[in-house]
C-alpha cells in the first residue's frame, strides 16, 4: 500500500496542542498510525545515566509521537497543508501529488 506521508516529509500539526507547528517527519510507527514530528509535542523524561555509553542522567526532553491523522502534508510548490493524491505519470511511475495545486510533490518509494 502507498503511504500518503513519508520520512523527511515537511507537515503541518492541524490538530492537538501543537497545532500549525510545522516539522519535518523523523520516524513513521505504522503499527500504531503515529508519526515523530521534528520539534512537536516534546516531552521530559528522567534518564538514568549510563556509565557504559557514556550517557548522563538527568531530565531530557524528547519527541513523543502523535497520531497519523493529525498531521497535513507541505506542499512545496503552494506552501499550504494538504491532502495527498497519488497518479500515474508517462512513464508509469507512481508519483503523490498535491491536491490543491495538482503539483507532483515526489515518487513513491
């Protein structure tokens, strides 16, 4: 199945408390329809430190994930969130494109 939004995607938060944040995808969970978002909904978390990775202990604030659905994809070309259509081109590649501005935003991989 084609997915709609892909990792380094740049999206738009429509919904929930960071709402109109704009990020780029770091990691998609699709068992669980939920994207990490590049600097949306940060989270603290309280680490243990590590002596053998040399890590530190203390409050580290992270991204958390959230759902698939509230997130809308850039559109380069029109600079607006929307939603993504899939089409055909000469050539037969499967290409998403934005339907606002019927622009090929990239191929599906």
């Amino acid at each position: 199945m084609a997915q709609k939004i892909l990792v380094n995607d740049k999206v738009m938060v429509i919904a929930g408390k960071d709402k109109n944040k704009v990020g780029k995808v770091l990691k998609i969970l699709r068992d669980k329809n939920k994207v990490i978002v590049e600097g949306v909904n940060k989270v603290k978390r309280h680490v243990k430190p590590n002596p053998y990775r040399n890590e530190p202990g203390g409050i580290v604030e992270k991204e958390a994930p959230i759902d698939i659905s509230n997130v809308a994809l850039l559109c380069d070309s029109c600079a607006k969130p929307t939603r993504v259509g899939f089409k055909f081109t000469e050539d037969g590649k499967k290409v998403r494109f934005c339907k606002k501005c019927n622009e090929v935003i990239s191929k599906v991989q």
